[in-house]
C-alpha cells in the first residue's frame, strides 16, 4: 500500500454538525530557548473547529509547526508566527490559535552580603492566543518569598518589654547587663513566625512588546518584597536575611499592593492579576490575597 492511498479518516464529514472551541494537544514534550538559555518545557497546542461539518484537526501540523521553538529565541514575535502557521495549516477549518508553554526559568541569584551565588528556578507559563486577527500573550510567573507576620512582632515585642520590666524593675541600668540580656533567650522570649510564601504574577503584555520581560518582572517583584528566599548562604547572610524580614514586616494584603506598584513600572505590562498566598505557620489555612489591574482603568 503506498502513502496517496492511506485513509484520512479526519477528512471525513462528522456525524453531528458542531463546531468546537479547542481541539489539539497538551503535554506536547519540547526544548525551547529564553534569553540564550535552553530550557524543557512543555506545550498545548490547538485550534478551533470553526467548520461544523469537520470531523478534526491535522494534529501533526501543529506539531511539527513548534519545530521553530527548538532554536529560536522566545519572543512574542515567535509566538505570533506559530499561531498564524497553526491557522495557515487550519485555513479551511479555524479562525483562533491557541498555544501555550510551560517551563522554569533558571536565574543564579547573589546572595545578601557575602560573595556567594547559587541558582534558583522559577515556574513561568507563557500563554499567547491569535483569535480572528487579534493577538494576545500571557505571561505567568511564580515567585517565592518569606513574610513575618507584623501582628505576631508587635506581640513577640510587648512580650519582651514585659520580660524587660520583670527582669531590671528598681534596679539600677547597667550597660553591659542590658547588652548581655539582649543577647540572651533570657531576654528575647519570642520571636514572630514567618512563612515561606508564594506570588503569582499573571501579566498581559502588549502586543508589540519586543520580547518576555521575565527577569525583569521578578526582579521588580523581588525588590518590591524584600524578602527573596535565597540559595548559597553564609551566617552573615542569614542575619542579613534576618534583618531584611524585620524591617518588611507584611501582611498579604500588604504583599499584593507592593506587587501592584511594582508591576505597574514595568512598560511591557497592560494588565495584571497578582495572587499571594502566605503558607501560615501560625494557622493549618493560608492568608490570601489578590489584586487586578487593567491598562488605562483608574
């Protein structure tokens, strides 16, 4: 049997005449390139079937259009080229392309004080969409960062005022017994809790933006905060941490407006919708809070 006589059972007409919005693929297994760097990932990619009649999709053709991932750098540009061959390969069946892209951005990140450096990954989503000639890409970004919780410091601080009082009350204050007190568990009774805790960034970026602005929305994101969990440290660097989580002290409401400010600098950005999520070490539930923004809205 030669290859002009094997069926294409796709081209038949379906049985019920329905269009359908998405038909492709997801988990689609490929290398791609961000900024010079070689990264896995994974993509979905689809099409609308606009044509009721259609029974399916050429798959292979949106396979094999992804090709172009493999070494070129990603850009918006990138993306919008893919969808139109996705429609170009689809010209008699869909109106609206659809890819997305998932991987995670490999960053080394300084450490606080010392010379250290170590390397931190960064979950990113980059979804893009070509509907009826309109182009719009997605960006999603997951960033971690430490929060000290303000209510928990004022009360570990009352706690440590008392302490103060039941330890030197109508005794003369000598500077080397207060210095040693401060130093000692004697003194500080309690400290706040912290949490490990989690930003979700999801931005829509204009269309004409010459390229994926990730380093530069975590970086934003990081400065915003104050509190980036860190890679390779020394002891210096964990009282510098220390400290920074002293003088950031946030609730997740407090989070999300700095994320705001923060996003609302960066020129690529149109819109956005922040979530963050603070792992409570003080409850079994999270602390949430979210925050949306539009181009132009006031």
């Amino acid at each position: 049997m030669n290859a002009l006589s094997l069926p294409d059972i796709a081209a038949q007409n379906a049985r019920h005449a329905i269009p359908l919005e998405w038909v492709g693929m997801c988990g689609i297994a490929l290398p791609i390139v961000i900024q010079g760097q070689r990264l896995t990932a994974t993509a979905d990619a689809g099409v609308s079937l606009d044509d009721a009649e259609a029974r399916g999709i050429h798959m292979s053709r949106l396979y094999l259009a992804l090709e172009k991932l493999e070494s070129q750098d990603l850009n918006p540009l990138l993306l919008k080229k893919i969808l139109q061959q996705f429609l170009d390969s689809h010209d008699d069946l869909s109106l609206c392309a659809y890819l997305s892209i998932h991987t995670q951005v490999l960053l080394k990140r300084p450490a606080l004080v010392s010379p250290l450096s170590g390397w931190k990954t960064y979950p990113v989503s980059i979804n893009a969409s070509l509907k009826n000639g309109m182009f719009h890409v997605e960006l999603k970004i997951e960033v971690n960062y430490s929060s000290t919780c303000p209510c928990s410091a004022a009360l570990a601080r009352q706690l440590i005022q008392q302490q103060f009082v039941s330890d030197f009350a109508n005794k003369p204050l000598k500077h080397d017994e207060v210095l040693t007190w401060l130093g000692s568990s004697q003194g500080i009774v309690a400290t706040p809790h912290s949490q490990r805790s989690t930003a979700s960034l999801q931005t829509v970026l204009s269309n004409d933006a010459p390229s994926l602005p990730i380093e530069l929305i975590i970086d934003e994101a990081e400065r915003a905060l104050g509190t980036a969990v860190q890679t390779a440290v020394k002891r210096a660097d964990e009282q510098a941490f220390a400290l920074a989580n002293g003088q950031n002290l946030m609730f997740c409401e407090d989070a999300a407006r700095r994320l705001n400010r923060a996003l609302k600098r960066v020129q690529e950005v149109r819109g956005f919708r922040v979530k963050v999520i603070h792992a409570e070490s003080l409850h079994s539930h999270d602390a949430v809070a979210e925050s949306h923004w539009q181009w132009g809205a006031r």
